[in-house]
C-alpha cells in the first residue's frame, strides 16, 4: 500500500469531494428549512423543542449518508 494516499491528487480529491459533501449538505438542510413552516433553530435553540431537535438530527444523519453514497 505504501504511501500512495500521500499523493497531492489524492489529497486534493479528498479536499474537493468533502467539500463538495458539506456544500450539499448545508444546500439540502436550508431547502428542508425553508419547506418547513417554523423556524427550526428558533424553535430548537430558543423554545428548546427536544423533539424536533432529534427529528432534524436524524434528517441531518439521512442526508449525510446520502451525500456519503453519492460521492463514493
């Protein structure tokens, strides 16, 4: 195996895939936020709603995994 995971390209790959993922990711959670009629961090941060706290984690979780399968 070697060092061949130390290669500019594949550490630049790297870079531009994960960056790529997180641009998704937030693209994907500000359309979820604009769809829902509250505001989500008003009422997680604010009014400390627990539940819809664990819902939008687990939203959260599904679209990382998504835009996980996606780039691999």
């Amino acid at each position: 195996m070697g060092i061949e995971w130390l290669k500019p390209a594949v550490v630049l790959g790297s870079l531009v895939y994960a960056l790529i993922g997180v641009i998704v990711f937030w693209l994907s959670f500000l359309v979820i936020d604009k769809l829902t009629p509250y505001d989500l961090w008003g009422e997680i941060v604010e009014r400390r709603n627990m539940a819809l706290a664990i819902v939008v984690a687990a939203m959260c979780l599904g679209i990382s995994i998504i835009v996980a399968a996606a780039i691999h």
